[in-house]
C-alpha cells in the first residue's frame, strides 16, 4: 500500500503505467547499498592469515598473493581451504552494467561475485600464470554462501605465489589477452 511505501518509491505507484527504467534503476540502487553493507567475512583458518599481496612474478600483472608463514618448515598439503573468493554479489543483469569485470566471477546459475571494489579480500589478488604447471590452486564454488574455497592442488612451499587458471571463457572476453609465465627463474 501506499502508506507502507518509501517516500522515494511512492512516484512508482502514482504513475499510471510501470516505469521500467526508474524501476530497474531503483533496482540497481538498492543492490548497490546492499552490496556496500555485506557484513566482512572473518578469516576461518590460520592459512589466510599468512597470505600476502606484493609485486607478482608475472611481469604487469600487478599484486599477486603469496604464502609468507611466520615459519620457514610449513608447507600447505593439497586439499587446504586457504581463503575465498567471495565480494559484491550480482545477477546476470546487473553485471552487465559494471564497468569493470575483471574479477567478476560466476559461482552458479544466475550468482556472480565481484571483489574488484573489496580490496581486503585476498582471493582478489591471486593470478593466473597461463601455464598449467604454475597452478597450485584452484576455485570451488559454494552457490548457497555466494563465494568460491580457494584449495591447495599441489604443496606450497613458504614464500610461493598462489597461482589458478582463470579458464578460457575468463580470457576470451578480455582485451589484455594474460602473460604466459614461465616461473620465477624467467629473465
């Protein structure tokens, strides 16, 4: 009813047909204040806290993350949950209009995330080598959380970068088309 209606929204029930463009709008305004108050995920294993982001090893790729321990001796076993990939959640529709994409992430369906705005997440910072045997992780998604594990798929040594292959679909819709890396012993 018109008394339980917002004062912003009551334009909408006045006019006499339904205004899809102020509608879709208020839609996209409404998704953003959500996204602008999810509540921050809080770190559920002592992985995450020894991953850090610095200069990557892939020349212009900006940050990467690596695995800095406290102690020199632990090496992450293959099947570690080490963080997640997880930010502003979005439907097909409303990806369209983001003007960056580039870390937008389907996780199942019609659910994206977008950690692109969300720098404290670190899962945002892991890059993609484009060389299989670079990969030591790779993304599970958990639709009904709206984000993606990253596991361990092979041993990670302290001091080693977090590598996962984004896929072909990610990069055929890119304009900078990745950097092949060979590994840290490339000059």
């Amino acid at each position: 009813s018109e008394d339980s209606c917002d004062e912003d929204d009551k334009s909408l029930l006045m006019d006499e047909f339904d205004n899809l463009p102020k509608l879709e709008r208020k839609c996209f305004n409404v998704r953003k204040r959500m996204n602008d108050n999810l509540p921050v995920m809080i770190s559920c294993n002592s992985v995450e806290d020894d991953l850090v982001a610095t200069q990557s090893q892939i020349p212009n790729a900006g940050l990467g993350l690596f695995y800095q321990p406290n102690s020199s001796e632990t090496t992450i076993p293959v099947g570690k949950t080490l963080c997640y990939y997880y930010g502003h959640i979005h439907n097909f529709h409303s990806s369209k209009i983001l003007e960056d994409k580039s870390y937008l992430m389907l996780i199942a369906g019609n659910s994206f995330v977008d950690p692109g705005p969300c720098l404290q997440i670190k899962a945002r910072y892991i890059n993609d080598p484009l060389n299989d045997d670079l990969v030591n992780c790779k993304f599970i998604p958990e639709p009904e959380f709206y984000r993606c594990r990253v596991v361990s798929t092979s041993p990670i040594t302290p001091q080693t970068e977090l590598f996962v292959s984004y896929g072909d679909m990610y990069w055929s819709q890119q304009k900078d088309k990745g950097n092949f890396f060979r590994g840290v012993t490339e000059l």
